[in-house]
C-alpha cells in the first residue's frame, strides 16, 4: 500500500442530489477507518468539498464540510467525484464554465474521475469523453446522445471505463465505482471490508458489470489496471517504475504477473 497522502475533490454543484456526493464520500471514510484499525497508522487521507458558483451552502447539506473554491483544491488530486444531478442537467451546465479546464487539466495529470446519472454531462461538456464510452442516467439518454454526438452511449451499461474516466449510470452504480477505487488504491481487502459495509447484498464485480474502452485481454485485476493505466498515459514517457508506484506494487511484481 502507497502510504502517500491519497487526495480526493468532490465537485457540489447546483441542483446536485446530496446521495451521490454523500455515499461515496462515506465509503472513502471507512475506508481510512478499516486502514486505521488493522495497521494502527492513521490513514492518510485528504478529502476535499469544492464548490462551484450557485452550490449549496454545504456546512448546512447534512453538515457536510464547507467546500472550498476549485482555486482552492489541492493541485493535484488522485479522485474526482462529479455530482448527480437532478433531472435536465442543461441549466447547470451552464454555469459551470470554470469546471471543464479544471477538469481538463487534472485528468491530464492523471486523476481519476467519476461521473454519475445525469452528472456525467459535466464530463462530457470537457470533450474527454469523445470517442470514448460512457453511460448516464436512463432519463437523459435521448438528451445526451444529442448533446454530444462523438461519445459512445453505452445504454445497456450501468458503469463505463476508459482509462481513468468512470461514468455511473446510477448512485447505486457509482457505490461499486468507489469500491474499485478503493481497491486500486488501497487493497483488496480494505475494499471488501467497505464493500461489506456499505453493500452487504450479493452482486455483480464492476469487472463484471463495466464497459472496458478496448476490451479486457486478462483476468488478472492487476494486469487490466496496468493495462488501463497505459491505455491512459500513452502518449507520456511510461517508465515500468512509474507504473508500479501507481498501481502500488514492484517491477518485480509486474514482471512476474504479466509473464
């Protein structure tokens, strides 16, 4: 496990729905708790609320934190999470202007970020999503396809993945995204442990229920993150050292699960 200080942004934007901000962050908190309890070492965890103009006053949203301006987010953050939001996203997309460079410029720092229902607009208002697969909210099927015509539509799935893009069709959904995101940047066992917790019914692995951009060529969850990962950074100069510090691991380890 990284022990480097794992920095996390959730975006609260109007008309968002609190759920798909709330149940996500909880799960990234016990998470920190589980590490807590099994090593004894606090987790080193920064969670950051980031507002944009016209959110809610989060100090009083089911006394989340207060959220900070996207000025103010650490300047590079390993997760993003983007907002549900409620019904027609068109009025919202309107005023977040200041989001898609933002957003633009982590993911070319190579965070990951996920999207959910009718959130995921906010992704693809960025064009990161061109030619790329994505799923949204079944009511804003029609309205998206029309809206971004070059993203692939992925309406029979209800998670989508193209290297560190996410996009969750539902909160349900996003709560399997985050249980992923656990594991890859924690372990198998701390995910378990939050997926447990927070998601105790039997259901399908997000290996099992995602749509992959490029098809998935291993059964081995470290090769296809690798796998993902290269995907993602194709045009960087890709060391084998800088992808197991990414992925958490060692060359040797690399070396051995590919062969």
């Amino acid at each position: 496990m990284d022990r480097k200080c794992l920095k996390i942004g959730f975006v609260v934007a109007p008309r968002m729905l609190a759920t798909g901000t709330v149940l996500p962050l909880e799960m990234w908190r016990a998470a920190g708790d589980a590490i807590q309890a099994s090593t004894r070492l606090e987790a080193s965890l920064s969670i950051q609320l980031l507002s944009i103009p016209g959110a809610p006053a989060t100090e009083e949203l089911l006394g989340l934190q207060k959220a900070v301006p996207l000025d103010g987010a650490d300047p590079q953050l390993d997760v993003i999470y983007l907002p549900a939001l409620w019904r027609n996203p068109s009025p919202v997309l309107a005023a977040c202007a200041e989001l898609y460079p933002w957003l633009k410029r982590h993911s070319n720092q190579g965070a990951a970020i996920a999207a959910t229902g009718t959130g995921v607009s906010l992704l693809a208002e960025t064009g990161l999503l061109d030619h790329q697969p994505a799923t949204t909210h079944w009511h804003n099927f029609a309205r998206f396809e029309q809206r971004y015509p070059l993203v692939q539509l992925k309406r029979d799935y209800f998670v989508t993945q193209a290297g560190t893009l996410y996009c969750a069709a539902s909160i349900n959904s996003l709560a399997d995204v985050t249980v992923h995101l656990i594991e890859r940047f924690y372990s198998r066992d701390v995910a378990y442990h939050v997926q447990k917790n927070f998601s105790h019914e039997i259901r399908r692995t997000f290996e099992d229920q995602r749509y992959l951009a490029g098809g998935e060529n291993s059964s081995d969850e470290l090769v296809c993150e690798a796998q993902t990962w290269m995907h993602a950074n194709v045009d960087s100069n890709i060391t084998l050292a800088d992808m197991a510090k990414r992925l958490g691991t060692t060359t040797r380890t690399l070396h051995r699960r590919f062969k």
